[in-house]
C-alpha cells in the first residue's frame, strides 16, 4: 500500500458550543482521489481548513504528507502551506485588479520567487493561453475557476484540496474543470481530496466520504 | 562626563568585538581575548608613547587600512562573477588570523580612546585604568550579545575589512587629529587646485576667444571649496560601494538542470535571500562611514576661538601686551588681538608654544583666505582649509602656518612696531584675499 498522505485519527474541532467535526478517523493513501459529500453544514469546510493547514484542531492527531500539522509553528504551518498545498475553493479569491498571469504569479512570490515564463505556461496547461492579460473580471466563472486551478497547482502541490470548485458552474464548464484536473493528476501525480455538493462530480473519484453532523456516516468506492 | 565623551568611540568598539566574534565565530574565545589584550595595550600606549606620536601612529594605520580597504574591494569586484561566493570564510577561522586581526582592532580602538582622553590624562592612571576595564567589559559583552545576533547574519572576509575599517574610522572621526576625512578632502582640493593650474599653464593656455571664455566659465568649478568634499567623498565611498555592487553582481546558482519549476524557483529564492543577507555587513558599514563623513564636516571638539581684543599705539608706534595683565600670555591659549589705525588693520595672536617660549604671528597664512585660526587638541586650525598646525610649529614660516610677527620679548611684556604689523597684514592678505580665478 502507498504512503498516507492525510492521516487522522479521533480528530475533531468545535467553535465553542458547536461541534463542527466529531471525533473522526481517516486515511487517505498517496495518490488517491478522494469526494467528500454531504449536507451544508456537516463539516465537509472544516475538515479541508483542517487538513490544508488553515485551521487548527481541538482535539486529535493529524498527519499530513507525514508532518504532525499539531507539532508544527505558525512558521512551520505557513511553509507547509506554501510547498504542500494547493487548495481551490468555490469562491475563486482572485486578486480583482491583477490580470490571469499575474494573480498566478502573486502565488509564485509567496512560494519562492516570481517566474513569468512558468506562470504563462501553467495557464496554457488549463487552456487560457489566450487570456494572460485579462482580469478575473473580464473572464466566465469557468475560467476563472481554470486560473484557480492553474495557482494551486503552480508550485507543485503533493496535495490538492478543493472546496466545492465547481459549485458556482454550469454543468458544461463543471465538465471541463474535472476534465482537466483529471489531466494535470495524471502528470502531476498529487492526491486530491474534493468536497461536492454534486453526485456526478463525486464520482470523478476513487472513493467518497459522507458526513452528517461531523461525523463520518458512510464511505464507498467509486471504482476500483 | 568622560563616559559620555567616549560614547561613540565605546559604541564603535562593542560593534567591532561583535563583528570580529561574528566572523570568527570558530574561535570566539581567542578572538574575544586578542581583542580585549589588543584594547589593553593600546589604552596603555598613552603612557608609554608621546603625543604627537601617538596620534600619528593611529591616523597613519588608519590611511593604510582605508588603501587595504580600497584594494581589497578592486579584488573582490574582479572576481565577482564567479560563483563561489563564500570563498574564504574558511580561511577567517585560522587561529593566528583571528588573533592578530582582534589584536590590532583592539589596539586601535584603545588607541584612539586614549587619543580622546587627550594628552592630560596620560600622567593620571585612574582614566585610563576604567578605560581599560571598560573595552575588556564591552568585549565580555559582546561575547554574549553575539549569540543573540540573528545566525543568518554571516561575515565575510571583505566585508568584516570594510566594517572594521568604518568603524575605526568613525570612532576616529570625532577627533580632530586623527580624522582622515576632512584631510582626505583638503588634498583632493589642493591636488586638483595644482593639477588645473598646471595643466592650464602648461598644456592649454586657451588662446582663442570663445575657448578662453568656455574654459573660464567652468574652471571656477575646480577650484570651489566643494570639489575638495565631493572629491573625498568619492573616494571615501567608493570601496564601500565595490563591495556591495560585488556582492549584488555574484551569479546566481544553475538551476537549468531542474526541472520543477517551483523547486527551482526555491533554490533561486534561497539564494537571493543569502545575497541580501550579504548585503547587511557592508551595508553597515556604508552607514557607519556615512556617520564619520558627517562627523567630521560637523565636528564637535571645543574650539579655543577667543574674540580679538582691540588695541592701541603709544605715541612712539608701539604696541605693549603685559605678560600677567587683563589675560595671562602664559597661559598656553591662542591670545588675539585687533590692532586699528585709521582704515588700516591687522589682526594677530600672541601664543606660548609648548618650549615655552612667546610668539607673535598673523591670524592669517600666505595661502588660505584670512579666516583665522582656532585651537584645539594641542593644534591651531587653519579656520578655512581645516589644516591642523601642531603648537610645536608656531612661529616657524611656510605652508598653512601663520606667518610670524617680529616682536620684542621684554621680562613685562611683549613690545611690537605698528607700523611693521600693519604693512605686514596688509601684504599678507592681498594675496590671499584676491579671487584665485581672478585671472579672467
Ligand atoms: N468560524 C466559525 N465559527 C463558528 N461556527 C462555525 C465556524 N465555521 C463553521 N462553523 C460551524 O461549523 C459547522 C460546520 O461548518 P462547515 O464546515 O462550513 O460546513 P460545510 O462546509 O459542510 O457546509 C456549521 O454548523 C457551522 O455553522
Ligand atoms: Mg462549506
């Protein structure tokens, strides 16, 4: 069997009174491609803030990528961050005023160093080669979500998390983005962990998780 | 009071000891004890060596330093290209380099503390009994604040020159004799002064009209006061500036061989960052030279600089100055006197030289603008060329010194003729008071 790369056991979170993650146990193997379902509301936001070093636990073990994210400083999360993760949500948070290239570039300089060439070229892998110059604004939602995309996955992320990326598409440009994740999973080789309102979403992946209340109700394997 | 004059000098010193600590970092404890041995000995210097000799020793190290300074930093321009950056940082932790490198640190740094003492306290043994113990404290000091100091901050061999150098420089600023700056932009005046009018004497004499008129136009400019600080400027600058262009012009690591952009991106990141992180010493450095520039333009030694008392004739065209009246002429002080008669004027200064002995000269020189003359430090001041003329030297003619008055030494008094002052003064100033470009 593969390494882990997200490892957890009783981990849990609760905003004061509300316990927004019970005790829950999960392991995700290198490379998988996992669907994370269920109600608004269940802890399907909490577990990826958790899992994408945004977010500390209350209780509980977490491994990512073998790092104990509990073990580590503010330093050490916010490096983890930077190198680990890619993370796209459903709300695009693209810098209005910057253009495609330079949105992905502000990713880049974060990270290390800005490099422009590979900003181009990485959005010419999710198809906007003809839309470096244009601001969030003047692009569709699917492309934006496709810039998206093309930041998270800039500074080679051993893991993609995405937060209901497709909740605000049509079912065409839905289609694409999976589409293309699917490709750049194949080349890159991280594991995805991708949380869906959406059934035919869901089953782009390996296996799906359901949640309800914070725990963890069901899983299944999509194929084999 | 002597804590507070010796501020700067103090403050220089702990930075040194935190520098040299920083570089030789292999050897902290033999490099703290050279340092606070080298501090001792040059404390002690005031006992043992004379004066003037002192002084002359600092300030000579401190030019052959500064011309160290100055090649090293040509050097390490010429091999900036190449890669290896951090070449010889092995070669700082050699025991007998860091010894003899905080040895003579320590012993200019006391030096120059005990210059600042002044020859005064070289007969107590109080002063600099502290002295010293305060330079060996500020080393155990800085032994323990270095640990402190970020570890990213890394020294290398130029840089640690540089540093060291400015820092010596800067205590040194505040002294009056020691200061290299302000002498430093006095030659590159004098040198450009000699160098225009030799060339246009010998070279081009600019015949025609309209050359005549060009050249005229922009030769006032070669012999302001200001190419003389601009001038120095630039050279007290420049080896400062090489180093930092150098370490700015080092090549970045090859990073075509991998092939991850982000990885290669970190691997750029992570050198630029230990480039910058380079920066810092000489940038330091820089800061403090741009202190000691500052310092000297602006310097705050106290200046003896009486008002001249007024004067009179007897009948006979006599001037009489008792020894022991209105101000005692034994005193070893500049004493200067006005003297008028009708339009007529002469202004000069009676003085006891260090033998002993009176003399009588113009508040003026043969060369400099008659700005007159202050004193200070065991010197007199050129009040317009900042020349400083050893109180040995009053009395004798030529260069910057004031030119001497012929008087009369009486057991009551000094006696001197009014009429040979006055002709005197006047010669005296009408060649120097005339615009040097005059020649248009
Ligand atoms: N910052 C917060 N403060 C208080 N309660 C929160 C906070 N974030 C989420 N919650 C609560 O935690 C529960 C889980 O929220 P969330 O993980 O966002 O659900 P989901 O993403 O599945 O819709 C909800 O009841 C929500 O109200
Ligand atoms: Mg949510």
């Amino acid at each position: 069997m593969a390494a882990a790369t997200i490892e957890t056991s009783a981990l849990t979170r609760s905003y004061g009174e509300i316990c927004a993650l019970k005790p829950i146990d999960l392991l995700v193997p290198e490379g998988e491609w996992l669907s994370v379902m269920g109600h608004s509301g269940s802890g399907k936001s909490t577990l990826m803030n958790l899992v994408g070093g945004l977010d500390r636990p209350s209780g509980g073990a977490l491994k990512v990528g073998g790092k104990d994210l509990l073990a580590l400083s503010e330093d050490g999360l916010a490096r983890f961050r930077r190198e680990y993760v890619g993370i796209i949500f459903q709300q695009h948070h693209l810098v209005p005023y910057l253009s495609a290239v330079e949105n992905v570039m502000l990713a880049q300089y974060f990270h290390s160093t800005p490099d422009e060439a590979e900003a181009r070229n990485a959005l010419e892998r999710v198809g906007l080669g003809h839309r470096l110059k244009n601001r969030p604004g003047e692009l569709s939602g699917g492309e934006q979500q496709r810039v998206c995309i093309a930041r998270a996955i800039i500074n080679s992320p051993k893991l993609l998390l995405g937060d209901e990326p497709t909740g605000n598409l049509d079912h065409k440009s839905t289609m694409m983005v999976m589409e293309l994740l699917k490709e750049l999973r194949a080349e890159e080789r991280f594991t995805v962990v991708m949380v869906t309102h959406n059934q035919e979403v869901a089953a782009w992946g390996d296996r799906t998780i359901y949640l309800d209340d914070g725990v963890l109700v069901r899983e299944e394997r999509t194929r084999c | 009071m002597l804590a507070l004059k010796l501020l700067p000098q103090l403050l220089a010193w702990t930075a040194t000891a935190l520098l040299l600590l920083r570089a030789f970092s292999g050897r902290r404890l033999a490099t703290a004890y050279a340092a606070g041995a080298g501090f001792l000995g040059g404390t002690a210097a005031l006992a043992v060596v004379p004066g003037a000799l002192l002084y002359d020793m600092v300030r000579g190290f401190l030019g052959a330093a500064f011309l160290l300074l100055w090649g090293v930093s040509v050097v390490v321009l010429y091999q900036s290209n190449r890669r290896e950056g951090a070449s010889g940082v092995r070669f700082l932790n050699r025991a007998p380099l860091c010894g003899a490198v905080a040895l003579v640190c320590g012993l200019i740094a006391g030096a120059t503390c005990a210059c600042r003492l002044g020859s005064g306290a070289a007969g107590q043994l109080l002063t600099p009994l502290l002295l010293a113990v305060a330079g060996c404290a500020l080393v155990a000091a800085a032994l323990y604040a270095e640990r402190l100091l970020s570890p990213r901050i890394t020294v290398t061999p130029a840089g640690l020159l540089a540093a060291l150098v400015a820092l010596a420089l800067f205590a040194s600023s505040f002294l009056i004799r020691v200061d290299l700056f302000a002498p430093l932009s006095m030659k590159v005046m004098k040198g450009t002064h000699d160098f225009v009018h030799q060339f246009m004497e010998s070279v081009l004499i600019p015949d025609h009209i309209f050359v005549r008129q060009v050249v005229w136009g922009y030769i006032g400019i070669f012999f302001s006061k200001d190419v003389g600080f601009w001038g120095g400027m630039v050279i007290w600058f420049t080896p400062v500036c090489l180093l930092l262009l150098a370490i700015r012009l080092q090549r970045l690591p090859k990073v075509s061989h991998i092939r991850q952009g982000a990885q290669r991106r970190q691997v750029i990141a992570r050198a630029i960052k230990e480039r910058n992180l380079r920066l810092a010493v000489p940038g330091f450095a820089l800061a403090v030279l741009i202190a000691a520039a500052y310092q000297s333009q602006h310097p705050t030694v106290e200046y003896w600089d009486p008002k001249p008392l007024q004067l009179t004739a007897n009948a006979a065209g006599e001037i009489f100055i008792p020894r022991k009246g209105e101000v005692n002429l034994e005193d070893g002080k500049l004493h200067k006197y006005l003297f008028k008669q009708g339009e007529r004027e002469a202004r000069f200064f009676v003085l006891m030289a260090p033998n002993g002995k009176l003399t009588v000269d113009l508040d003026a020189c043969a060369i400099c603008k008659p700005d007159g003359y202050g004193q200070t430090e065991g010197t007199l001041i050129c009040y317009y060329c900042k020349t400083l003329i050893p109180l040995e030297t009053i009395g004798m003619t030529g260069g910057c010194n004031p030119v001497p008055v012929q008087f009369a030494d009486t057991p009551d008094g000094v006696r001197l003729n009014a009429a040979s002052l006055l002709n005197s003064w006047g010669q005296t100033i009408q060649s120097t008071t005339r615009p040097k470009e005059g020649g248009k």
